[in-house]
C-alpha cells in the first residue's frame, strides 16, 4: 500500500537542495525529528532502559490503544470537529465486554463484535446530533462523556469485572508466535518486519518513478535514499530487539494494520479527500456535491468502533474491567492529535503526524515514569509540550 | 456656501486593479451629495478612503475637511470629527438592545461602569430625533430592517455627526420607510448636517439631492447641481454609463442552437424570513450554444435564484420546474444538479468556491472525484494530469499545481473555480460575477474561455452587475428585480440605458 505518496509529491521548484527541501518541509520532517530526539534523550537518562526489548513492548502496548483512537480522532479533527466522549466510550465498552463474557457467558468472539457494533452505534447516536442536528460536537460529545461515564458505573454496578478467558487476554498481551522455532530469538519477528520494510519501499520507490516520469519534482536522490535507508535501520532494529524478548506482539500488528488503512483512506481514497474538503471548507465542499452531513455523521461512527477497539483491548491488558477505565484517555488522543500538525480549524492533519503525536505522549509517559517523575509533574510536563508543539506548529505556518 | 469636505486626486491601487483613479468631490456644508455609479464604479472604495479604512498613505491625493488637511489613520480618527459612515450592511449586533447598540464603543460610563439611566434617557431622546418609537430596551433583532436603519442613524447621531455617509441605506426598505428616511436627511439638513447619500435608486437622489457627483470606473466623470437645474433621471444615468466600448471582449460568431434548458415558475423564500420571497416565479430558457445574461442591481435576487436552483443551497419552500433537453431533471441536490449537468460557479470564490488551505490539483478534482478514481481509491497519475492539463488550458498561472489555493491570485483562483466545474463535465454552467475583483488582463481570460465554451455546444448563465460586461458577452439578456425577472432584452437592441430604465421603472411601480 502505498501510504507515502501525498507527503512527498509537494516540492515544485526545480532543482531542489537538501537544505531547501528540508526547509520547505520542516513541518513534516520536524515532528519525526522530535520524536526521535525525545527517544534518544530518555535512551540516555534512563541510562538504556528506554529501548530494552521489555520497555519497548511495554511502550506499544501501553500506547497502542490511544495511537488507534488517535487515528478516528485525526478524521473528527480534519473533518473540523472533536469527540471528548472516547474515554468514557472504552470504559463502557470495556465494561460490556466483562459483562458479557464474565457475567452472561458470551464467548470472546460473540463478544468482541458486539462491543465494535457498540461502539459504532454510540459514534452514530453522537454523530447523528452533531451531522444532522447541528448541535457543536463539543457539547454533544461532552454530554457523551458524561452519559458513558455514567452508564459504566450502572453496568459494573461500581464492581470490578474480571478476569477474562485466554483468548480475550491474547488480544493484548499474546505475541505472534514464531513459525521457525528459533531458540530465544523470534525469527518470524525479523521476517514480517522486513517484510514490510520490502513493502514500504517497494512502494516508495514506485511513488518516486511516477513522480518523475510526470514532471513533478522529488525530494533530492541523496535524500530519499537517506530517509528510506534511515527507516530500514529504524525498522530492523525495532524488529531485532523485539525478536530478543517475545517478538511481535498481537496488538502491535492490529495497530500496524490500521495504521497503514488509515494512511491509505486519507491519502487515496475519495472518502478521505472529502473529509480534508469538509473540513477545509464546508460550504464550498457542500457547493461541490459532497454530502457534507453523512460524511460528519460517519467519521463519528469511525471513531465510536475505534474507540470500542480501544476498549477491547484496554481492558483485555488489564484483564479486568473497572469504573475507571478510559478515565482522561481523550485528552491524550486529543493531544496526540494536535502535536501531531492537526489544525483545530479542520481541513489539516495526516496520520502519520497523529501516530508520531501518539508516541511523543507515549515515550514521555514511559520515560518520566522510569525516571520515578510523579504523576503530578509528568502532567505538567505533558501540558507544556503540547502547548509548545503546537504553538510551534502555530509560528511556523505564519511563516 | 463653504465646503465642509474636499477630496483631491484620490488615487487609489489594489493589487493588479486601480480602484479609484484621480477622484475629485468636493461636498458644501449643509448639502446632501448624492454619489452615484454602476456597481464597482468606486463609490464604495472612496467612502472607505474618507473615513479611513484605508488608512493615510495607502492611497494618494488629500483629504480637506472644515479647512484643514487631513490624515485619517483608522475609523475612529474620521469619527473623532464627526464623520460618520453607516454602510450598506449594517453593523448593529443583532442580540443587544437599541440602547447597548448606539452605545456600543462608547458607552455612557464612568471608570467603566456603565450608567443605564443616562443611556437610556439619552437613547429616548435619540430616538424621538430619528422619529422611531421603540423602548431603548428593545432587541435589535425584533426591529425590521427600515426601523434599524433607524437606530444607526441614532447611533450616528450619539457620536456628534457633521458629515453623514449613507451607503445604499434604501436599497432594502420599502417606500414608506425610505420616505421617512429622506425627511430624515431633509431635517438634518436643516440643522446643518451634511451627508453623502450612495444610492441606485434615482427618484430618490432627484427628491432631496442638491448636487450629484457621478463616478465610473474609478474616476470622476462629473458634477451635477441640483441647485442650478433640475436634473433628470435620463441626465444621471447618461452620466453613469457614457463611456465607449473598446475592444474588452473576444470577438465571438454565436452559433445557437435549439432550447436545451428551461426553468419554469421558479419560487424561493428566505431560509430565515418564511414569508419573505425572495425569487418570485423566474421564467427562463437557455439555448444551445447561447450566453445569457441576468442583469440586476445588487440584492435583486440573482445569486439568490441561482443558488436555489443548484440543489437548494439558498432559501426554503423552493419551487418550480427545470428542464433538460425537454425532460424534466431532479436539482433537489447538489449531487443530483451536477450528475444532471449543472454546474455553478459561485460569486465569492473564497467561501464558497476554493477550499483555500488545498492545492489547485485537489480544487479541480474536488466536485468529480469520481473521474479520476476506480473503486473509491484515487488514481494520483491521472488526477495529476488532469489538473496539469486544465492548468494548461485555463493557463493558470503558478509554479505547478501544487500550488495552495489561498496563495494565486483572484484571477488564477477564478480560472481554478472553473477547472472544477469544467471538470464535471456541464452542459448548462451558471457564471456568478466570473469576473469580480479580477484585473482586466486577467477578465479578458475568463471572457475566452465562456466564449469557447458557448462554443462547445454549452448554454452559460452568466450573471453581472457590471452592464457592459453582459452587453459584451451575452446573446440575450434578462433584467432581474427584487426577485423577479422584469425584461428580456434581445442583445440586438439591448443598452445600459434600457436595462437601467427597466429597473427604474420597475422600482418605482
């Protein structure tokens, strides 16, 4: 899939330098550059825990959840809205799943797509409101938080739920076993991570030919080779570690896949390019023949099954539901979003920049907690990143 | 008589357009000076020289006002010397009452603590002047448009007026509210207030105007006084819409072809005033081949009739027929109106037309997406070259058409709101003033390509209220006001002092 093609098609201007190029596309280039540094200044206080095999499984588990509502919050953001009822949405849905599987003997399977079709309906009741009703997406979501949040605590009856049967636990904490038999090291791991690195660049490659055999100009060969021979280190070293623990874990594929699917949606399919018109500008999108209202209505139930998602395996980690579950989880998403390069006007975000908001979040949370930060400072910490990420993001547009 | 105002030479540049060019207008104390001229004449850019929204030294010339030369550098300079502008859309806010509204900015207070009483006592005394009985504690909203006016003025009055700038305050009042109006401005007259009323309407200017400044295309063409002779309409209007026709518009041989499209008793309402309507059963054909224009004074209904003819996306309780090639065609949507062949382009390309933020490929494809996708995934070859050829053939000036909307000029973005349309492949397409804000060179473009379409077989409804651009363009035209549609000039015989007279006369009926 190609999943690259909009970020590198820009550059017009012939004969483009590397320093120009990277000038020109600070914004993109500038948030992987955060990220990186960030990981590189935890590798180094938490003298190496950072990047353990065990630390960077714990990292993907613990951030898999908001990296995945993150991607239905990028969509409600483009499309110039917001959902604040998420949290409340994994905590009810995790609730349910408990409840069906521990309380009323439903079996995993059964369960796990009812609590999607939850979700979904709850995102279709929000969206119904904010689409058709016209009430802001602010209020009826918070009305959402409340109501979910709510009906969490009737369903669990205050109670913690739990635990769970094997194979509902799996979703979160299995790995993907290793088909080579490799003694303490998951060869499989090694094999899908190049696998898809094959993949990625495969297609990067394709995206570049028919970008030159059209005209447009490139980012510098030097370049790309440097940014496809920087992702393949990433990439295989990533995959390396985690084969030396227990490989990939279930959930790292699930976040991958869609990953990859929401990448595609916005960047190639109509239905993504309508929500980036929506939200850039809804009158003129509607004066287009774009059905404005059904596409706000789907994109919140978009976010209502991710969030179900995001539920199933949240309490799936835990291996028990709680009334607390979710608590503050949407303003997580919600950051991860804007540090991302989202613009809270709509019209401007991309998957990536919300994946990469995700682990800034993520790597932060981990790193201040390994350095014994308490709860209290690391949300400060949390706050004023996000405020000058964006402000940030803000002065570089003015530019 | 001495004058209050003098405006010397007042030259005036936009980017790629001279708006106002060596304009002279000289107001006496204690008259009302009527300024006059077409849509776009430079009526509008003056009065914002004069108070200063266009502040000293983004214009040339000068500003001589009571005797002294002055340099406004925002409104509240020129209102600190009493002059006062009430512009065509009114400035009130809706939810604050009439006292809070005259006081607003400038409230009756002491260490900021507004003093109701004083404000309400000085609100009633406000009001008596202005001849409109309401409680100070009245919403605005609740007022109709003529009662606002009225509150304006008031509001203008609070602020110790000596010049009055009325822009089009008529334009939406009905005859016994304008009447009370031009008393209005007879009795400040009286007191020694001088104003300068804009207008369209000309039975009005000749009732209470004592001299007439007449402006086009961005340049003083003379001043009438009343004082001295009586001026007649046909004189103004003479004065409005004298000047040659050079060579602005691509020669074009129409070749017409049979009625390809019909609308027939079209209705619309206003999307919030139910019972107020605002498209009154249009009548009217397109032929194949043909450009037809509606001619109309701003406000007339146009963009209104053709916006509730595109899907409904203006007014309510819409009714009415339209016919395609003598089968009738389902426009309750946009998606059904453009998968019927309609296209239209709107008059305000930025709100309505671009999303701003997008590159110009992402502009042309936007309205048919389908076009350049199998199975909702996007072709990006394909698009790319359909945007890159339409930039060749619109000859859309930009590095490549990655360019961002919101950074090519009005004339580049216009020819992009065409892309689009072009790209849905219409049969009839609705031109809404394709060329407003557009330097010359740039218009002459935009003329090319309708031509070329008519050309192709297509009928273009191409809607202006610039009449020489109708006359220049156009094999019929029709004369829209207050919502109905009041001649149909064959282009033969048609002529700005026919298309005036219409409306004049239909104005006054």
């Amino acid at each position: 899939m190609d999943t690259r093609t909009a970020d590198d098609l820009h550059v017009s201007q012939p004969k483009t330098s590397w320093m120009e190029f990277i000038k020109a596309h600070f914004r993109d280039y500038g948030m992987l550059l955060s990220l990186l540094v960030i990981m590189l200044f935890f590798q180094v206080v938490t003298n190496g825990t950072l990047l353990r095999p065990l630390n960077l499984t714990n990292l993907v588990l613990q951030n898999s959840y908001i990296v995945i509502m993150a991607l239905g919050m990028l969509l409600v953001i483009v499309a110039g809205h917001i959902d604040l009822s998420v949290g409340s949405i994994v905590g009810f849905v995790g609730g349910l799943a408990a409840m069906m599987m521990v309380r009323w003997g439903f079996d995993p399977v059964t369960t796990t797509i009812a609590c999607l079709i939850m979700g979904g309906l709850i995102g279709a009741a929000q969206g119904y409101w904010v689409a058709y009703s016209k009430v802001p997406s602010f209020i009826v979501t918070l009305a959402g938080m409340l109501v979910f949040k709510g009906l969490t605590l009737a369903l669990l009856g205050g109670m913690s739920v739990g635990p769970f049967p094997v194979v509902f636990q799996r979703l979160s904490s299995g790995f993907i076993p290793d088909v080579f038999g490799g003694q303490g090291f998951n060869y499989t791991a090694l094999f899908l991570g190049i696998a898809s690195l094959t993949a990625l660049i495969y297609f990067s490659f394709r995206s570049r030919s028919n970008q030159l055999k059209h005209g447009v100009e490139t980012a510098p060969f030097g370049l790309f080779a440097f940014k496809n021979g920087l992702l393949a280190v990433l990439v295989i070293a990533f995959c390396y570690l985690m084969a030396t623990y227990r490989g990939l874990p279930n959930v790292l594929v699930i976040m991958a896949v869609l990953i990859a699917l929401y990448a595609f949606v916005t960047n190639r399919t109509t239905i993504g390019r309508r929500i980036y018109a929506l939200g850039g500008n809804e009158k003129a999108a509607k004066l287009s023949g774009i059905k404005t209202e059904r596409l706000t209505f789907l994109t919140f139930v978009n976010m209502g099954v991710l969030a179900g998602l995001a539920g199933l395996i949240f309490a799936a980690r835990l291996n028990t539901a709680t009334p607390k579950a979710g608590l503050g989880f949407e303003l997580d998403v919600i950051a991860a979003v804007f540090i991302g390069g989202a613009s809270a006007t709509g019209g401007v975000g991309k998957v990536t920049g919300a994946v990469i908001g995700a682990f800034v979040m993520g790597v932060m949370n981990n790193g201040m907690s390994i350095l014994g930060i308490g709860i209290d400072y690391q949300q400060v910490i949390k706050g004023l990143v996000l405020l000058a990420a964006v402000s940030l993001d803000v002065y570089n547009r003015k530019k | 008589m001495n004058s209050i105002l003098e405006m010397r030479e007042i030259t005036k540049t936009f980017p790629g357009v001279k708006a106002l060019d060596n304009v002279n207008i000289t107001v006496k104390a204690g008259e009302i000076h009527a300024l006059v001229g077409e849509n776009g004449a430079g009526k509008s850019t003056l009065m914002k020289v004069l108070s200063g929204v266009y502040p000293h030294g983004s214009y040339s010339g000068s500003i001589i006002y009571e005797g002294e030369e002055r340099r406004f550098k925002g409104i509240a300079d020129s209102e600190a010397l009493g002059i006062i502008i009430i512009h065509q859309e009114l400035a009130l806010v809706p939810l604050l009452s009439i006292a809070e509204n005259i006081f607003l900015g400038n409230e009756q207070a002491h260490y900021g603590i507004i003093d109701w009483s004083a404000a309400f006592a000085r609100t009633k005394q406000l009001l008596k002047v202005v001849g409109l009985d309401e409680s100070p504690e009245t919403l605005v909203t609740n007022l109709g448009v003529g009662k606002q006016q009225l509150v304006e003025i008031a509001k203008a009055l609070s602020k110790k007026v000596k010049l009055l700038i009325l822009d089009e305050p008529t334009a939406s009042l009905n005859e016994k509210d304008s009447d009370a109006l031009l008393n209005l401005l007879l009795q400040f007259k009286a007191q020694g207030i001088s104003s300068i009323l804009i207008s369209h309407k000309l039975n009005e200017i000749s009732k209470v105007a004592d001299a007439i400044t007449v402006l086009r295309d961005g340049g003083t063409v003379e001043t009438l006084d009343c004082r001295a002779e009586t001026v007649s309409e046909d004189r103004i209007i003479r004065g409005m819409v004298g000047r040659t026709m050079e060579d602005r518009y691509p020669k074009r041989e129409p070749n017409i072809g049979e009625t390809i499209f019909e609308v027939e008793n079209w209705s619309a309402y206003h999307p919030i005033h139910t019972h107020m309507q605002v498209v009154k059963s249009v009548n009217l054909s397109i032929r194949r081949g043909e450009i037809v224009g509606i001619a109309g004074l701003m406000g007339a209904g146009r963009t209104e009739f053709a916006m509730s003819l595109f899907g409904r996306s203006y007014g309510q309780n819409i009714t009415g027929r339209v016919v395609l090639h003598g089968k009738e065609i389902d426009v309750s949507t946009v998606e059904k109106a453009v998968s019927n062949r309609i296209a239209y382009a709107t008059e305000d390309r930025k709100t309505y037309g671009l999303v701003l933020a997008e590159d110009i490929r992402k502009n042309v494809t936007l309205a048919n997406l389908e076009g350049v996708s199998r199975n909702l995934v996007i072709d990006d070859v394909q698009e790319l070259a359909v945007a890159n050829d339409y930039r060749a053939k619109m000859r859309i000036r930009s590095p490549s058409v990655f360019q961002e909307a919101v950074n090519l000029s009005g004339g580049n973005q216009q020819k992009v709101v065409l892309s689009k349309w072009l790209f849905s492949d219409p049969e009839i397409l609705i031109l809404d003033e394709p060329t407003r804000g557009i330097d010359v060179g740039a218009k002459y473009e935009i003329y090319t390509i309708i031509n070329r379409l008519a050309d192709g077989g297509k009928g273009v409804l191409m809607i202006s209220s610039e009449m020489p651009e109708l006359l220049g363009m156009c094999d019929r035209i029709y004369v829209m006001n207050e919502g109905s549609l009041i001649a149909e000039l064959d282009i033969a015989d048609a002529s700005q002092e026919k298309i005036m007279h219409a409306i004049v006369k239909s104005g006054r009926r």
